[in-house]
C-alpha cells in the first residue's frame, strides 16, 4: 500500500517491553492502519519514544500475565475501530497481507474473526517444519467478539462468532541469533515453571520425560529434521525450554515444602 492510500479502519494493538530493537520496523508494518495503540509495560528503554514518533498512542500498565494483560486492552483500551489487529513487537505485517486486511474492513466482513497465517524465522532461516509453518494465528477480530483465555504459556485468542483463514501472513523473527533464543528459554521458562508447579506435581523423572517428549514430537512427528541443523536447534530448544521449566517448578515444591517442614 502506498503512502497517499487512505488509512484502513482498523486498530492494531502492540504489547510490549523494552522493545526498542523491534518496534520501529513493526509499526512501518502497520502504517496503513488508521489506529495504532503501543501497551506498554513500563519498558526502561527507548520504546515509548519510537512509539510516539511513529506516530501510534501510547497506554501503560504494569504487565501480569498474558490473559489479564490483552484482556484489559480490549476491555478499557479506547480503540477507534471495531476490528482489531493484535501483533507482537518482532512480528511484521507482509504487504500483501496488508492489502488483504484493507480489502476486507473496507467491505462487510462475513466472519468475526480471521486466522493469519505466520512464518517463525530462526537464526536468519525460515523454518518451514516442527510445527512452525503455517501456524495460524487468530489474530485479526471484532473486538467485542473476542477475549484470552487460558493457562500462562498457553493464553489463547478466542472469538465468539465464525472465523475463516486469509491467505496472507506475517513475519516473525522469533529467534534472531542462538543468544536471543536462549535468552528467552530463561525468561519463558520462569513465566510457565509458577503454574506448572502449582497444577503439577514434579516428579523426578518427569525432568527427562518431557524434554525427550518435545525433542522427539519437534524433530521426528513434525519433521522438524527436513529443516537440517536449524531444525535440530528448533527442537533442542523447545526440549530444553521443558527441562528449564519442569526444574524450577520442581524447585518452587521443594522450597514450599522445606518451609512446611519448619
């Protein structure tokens, strides 16, 4: 879509926290839509002012966990549209998705809410295998159709009403380098390791069984191996992102349970 084309009627919602190396590329990938809010979790960086700079509002509360987080974007948040689109900071709109989405607020949309197609890239190579292609994501919806649901690490966009697939997609660069992946195995993992210990009691072989589990459903059930050493990476990062969660949540019971024997 050129610059002169007149903006789509669509909200676009970003969640982010410290997002200064993603968030200018992101929002050039939603500048045909006519509104953009940046939720935004305090973030100590420069994140907020490219925000403000690339001209999308600004709105911050202090981030809790995914489900509670988008639900009370869409529920206090004061949208300009009835369609809203929700992206996360490293995703990037394609243009030809971009045209899609217009095309279709543009009209009278049959469907609550649309599947968009994602294309997850890992260090530099688009991973076509593993359950990384396409996974369709629910992301465009009439906002008073729509809610999250579901446990941390698996909060999940719902919408009351018909939903249909579009043929465009987005780009996610979810790993860009072996340290950002890892990074994020720390921080992804103390976010799931709370409810897991709480639902789940952690037993010791639990700390091999599904690690292997993941490995081998990523590497060898989703062909994950046609992807080479990208896809072994791939897999052995999703095996260690459940040892590093069932490890700490079999240390939070072991410490919750020292403290009940004092």
């Amino acid at each position: 879509m050129s610059p002169e084309s007149p903006k789509s009627p669509v909200s676009v919602l970003i969640c982010t926290k410290n997002e200064e190396r993603n968030l200018r590329d992101c929002l050039k990938g939603v500048a045909w839509a006519d509104d953009c809010v940046v939720l935004d979790s305090y973030s100590e960086d420069t994140t907020v002012t490219i925000a403000r700079e690339q001209g999308a509002r600004v709105v911050q509360r202090q981030f809790d966990n995914f489900s509670t987080h988008k639900n009370w974007a869409l529920d206090n948040i004061d949208f300009r549209h009835d369609w809203i689109l929700i992206v996360d900071a490293d995703e990037r709109v394609t243009p030809e998705l971009a045209r899609e989405i217009a095309a279709l607020v543009n009209g009278s949309p049959p469907h609550h809410g649309y599947y968009l197609a994602r294309q997850n890239w890992f260090a530099g190579t688009w991973i076509r295998h593993g359950g990384w292609w396409p996974d369709p994501q629910l992301r465009l919806v009439r906002r008073d159709r729509a809610a999250i649901s579901g446990a941390p690490g698996h909060e999940t966009l719902h919408v009351d009403g018909r939903v249909q697939d579009l043929a465009g997609s987005i780009s996610h660069d979810t790993h860009p380098t072996l340290s950002a992946a890892f990074s994020r195995v720390e921080r992804y993992s103390t976010h799931l390791a709370k409810d897991r210990a709480r639902r789940k009691r952690i037993r010791p072989w639990h700390l091999f069984t599904h690690p292997a589990a993941a490995f081998l459903r990523k590497w060898i059930v989703q062909r994950g191996f046609l992807d080479g050493t990208h896809g072994f990476l791939v897999a052995a990062i999703h095996a260690t992102v459940k040892l590093a969660t069932y490890a700490k949540a079999w240390e939070l019971q072991r410490r919750d349970g020292e403290r009940g024997r004092r």
